[in-house]
C-alpha cells in the first residue's frame, strides 16, 4: 500500500466514526500527550505525522517564517495544501495547543487559528520533580475537564483505565513488530499506520506477528539505528538508506520506541484505582522522550550503547547510527556534536544528518549516506 493509498482508506475511516458521532481530536505527533483520554471521551485522537516534501513546507509560509523547523512547517501545509491528498484534515474538530518545543506551539497556535479548529490546551512540564508531576496531574484534569465540557458528561475512571489498558496492549504488540525481522521500510510502514489508526488496528498487527511475514534481509546490508527526529509520512529518507545498502533496524524516535516503550507495567496497572495518577506515572517514567531534561543526553547515550552491544552480540554484526535532525530542530541539534563525539568514543559510528524536506537536497544527502555506510 502506498502512502496515497494509506491517507484514502484513513478518509474512509475516519468518515466512519464522525458517521457514529466522534469527534477527531488533533495534535503534532510528539509524546506526552495523553490520546488515552481523548479515546475514553469517546473522540478519535489524530497524530499529525505528515512531512518530506517541499510542498507542504511552502504552503505555510504564509504563517511562519521558514526558519521555523521543517516539521512544523509541514504541519500548518497540509492543511493549506492543494490539491490536497489530506482532505480527512476537514473532518478534525479540536487542536490541542500543547508545548513540546516552541515550534510546536507556535505551529499548533497558527493550525488552531487560521484554519478555524477549537483549541485544548495541555502543557507540559519540562523536569520531572515532585512539583513537575503535581502540575502534569493538574494539566491532565484540566484537559478531561476540557473534554468533559464539550460532551457534557463525566469521563468515567473505569472508561479511562480501560482506555489505558487497550493502548498498553498496542504498545506492545508495537514492540512485537519492532523485534520482528522486517526490513526497515515494512516496519516504517506499519509504524505510520498503526501510529494513525491506534488501537483500531490491533487485529492487522496481530496478523502481522503471527505470520511472522519473515524478510529475509541481505546478509550484507549495513544495519542502522535511526535516532533524533522520525521519518513522517511520505518522506524519502528511509528510501535513500534502503537504495544505498542500509537497513534500519531499530527506530529510536517518536514514531518508533519513543512511542511503545512507554508501556505501564502490568503490576502497576493492576494495583492502581486512579487512572489519572497512572497516566502521571508514565510521564514520569517516560525518561527517553526529548521533552525532558536533564539527562536526557546521558540516557539518550547509554540507551544507545546498550543497544549496540546487544545487537551485536545477537547477530555478530555492529550498527551505525543515524542521527536524524530536521533544519531547526533545536531539540535534536543542540546535542548532536556531543551525542556523536560520545558514541564515537564507544566505538560507535554516527552520521549527524541535518535536513530540511527540499527535494533539491536529495542528491546531497544520498551521496552522504552512501559515504556514512560504506564507511561502515
Ligand atoms: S523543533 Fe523538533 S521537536 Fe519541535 S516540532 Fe520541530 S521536529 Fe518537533
């Protein structure tokens, strides 16, 4: 299935539930943001998980100036866009406003705004103290309040704690998928799927465990470990790692482990009665996510490290990583020499790759690639 073909069946589906009264809750795809409550008033959460190409970048330049990152650029695009492939964007009612970084926030404010979607609110507290966890649990009860309001009704502890549950559960089959010996692009693409339909798809990714659909990959590909930004839909980075002899084995990023490592452990689970303090906990154990600081280089190398000496120990061959930073990224930039010079004194190999989504680099960062794995 093609990534067009993917967006008309998501059309589809989502017409589906507005025909069964939903609501569509929309939000940029970074973590924290808790889609299980969303799920529990009865709306279907959106990740906005679109970007790679020239065009959506250009379309927002009405809103922000292009030194906005290349992401969020995307994300007021698509809905300005056309002719537009992304006509589901229609079927949204809500935008949650929410600060993961300052791009986000600017781009959520400018989405909400100009293409007329009532806006939530959540924020997120940048550390993870005592008082960090006191004031997420207060931002959680303040957006189910928001959400109370527009359907009038109590979101009910049990619905929520089901909720929780039903998204552990895809979590891990997520994490099933991930061990699985598919090639980078076949796991990307359930990745983005999974990542726009939820929970809805559980039976799909069981199909896909069980038939253990095994690739065999080439003995001789370079196995990579792509970390920093994800690779949204429709972009052409993967492709230009698969044409040059790469294989991505593990995606460190928020489409990817970033996602489904925040699973809640089954003890946990069970012991709690309160299902907002559960969702507080996973924020609190949620040490990987970049929206965290301090020590989020530290954790960000010694994940990293432990992953390779794993890998390597199980197949015999070493990985190289990828650092993926889209042009802006503050996020990822900041850290980039310092993450590279630390894995590099590991004995491990990075390729610190800063694009934007212009179609004009492409033969660049193909020739950059190909240099990184034949190094390799
Ligand atoms: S700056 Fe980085 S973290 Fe922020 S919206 Fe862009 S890609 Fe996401």
């Amino acid at each position: 299935m093609d990534n067009f073909e993917l967006l008309s069946e998501y059309y589809t589906f989502l017409k589906e539930k507005k025909g069964e009264g939903k609501k569509v809750v929309a939000f940029m795809s970074h973590d924290n943001i808790p889609e299980e409550l969303i799920d529990a008033a009865g709306f279907v959460p959106l990740r906005l998980i679109f970007a790679g190409n020239d065009e959506l970048m250009d379309a927002s330049h009405d809103f922000l100036s292009p030194s906005t990152c290349a992401f969020a650029q995307s994300c007021i695009g698509v809905f300005s866009v056309k002719p537009d492939p992304y006509r589901f964007l229609e079927l949204i009612d809500y935008f949650i406003v929410s600060n993961h970084c300052v791009s986000d926030i600017c781009a959520s404010e400018v989405i909400a705004k100009y293409f007329n979607l009532q806006r939530l609110n959540f924020y997120v507290s940048y550390t993870k103290t005592g008082n960090s966890l006191k004031y997420f649990k207060l931002e959680l009860l303040n957006l189910k309040k928001q959400l109370e309001e527009i359907t009038g009704t109590k979101i009910d502890n049990q619905d929520l704690m089901d909720s929780i549950k039903k998204y552990n559960i895809f979590k891990k089959k997520l994490l099933e998928i991930s061990n699985l010996t598919l090639n980078g692009s076949q796991k990307l693409k359930i990745f983005h799927k999974a990542m726009l339909y939820g929970p809805a798809i559980l039976p799909e990714l069981d199909n896909i465990i069980l038939e253990q659909s095994q690739t065999q990959i080439s003995g001789e590909s370079k196995d990579i470990l792509l970390t920093g930004c994800s690779i949204f839909i429709n972009d052409y980075l993967n492709d230009l790692i698969e044409e040059g002899g790469g294989n991505v084995v593990f995606f460190d990023t928020w489409v990817g482990f970033n996602y489904y490592y925040q699973i809640i452990d089954e003890k946990v689970l069970n012991a709690s009665k309160d299902s907002i303090d559960l969702l507080t906990h996973r924020f609190e154990k949620n040490i990987y996510g970049d929206h965290s600081v301090p020590n989020f280089l530290e954790r960000k190398v010694s994940h990293i490290e432990n992953f390779s000496i794993n890998y390597e120990k199980k197949t015999g061959k070493k990985i190289g990583v990828i650092n993926h930073i889209i042009k802006f990224c503050d996020h990822m930039s900041i850290m980039s020499s310092h993450l590279k010079n630390q894995l590099k004194e590991k004995g491990i190999y990075v390729l610190n790759l800063e694009r934007d989504y212009s179609r004009a680099n492409r033969g660049q960062l193909s020739t950059r690639i190909e240099a990184f794995l034949e190094m390799m």
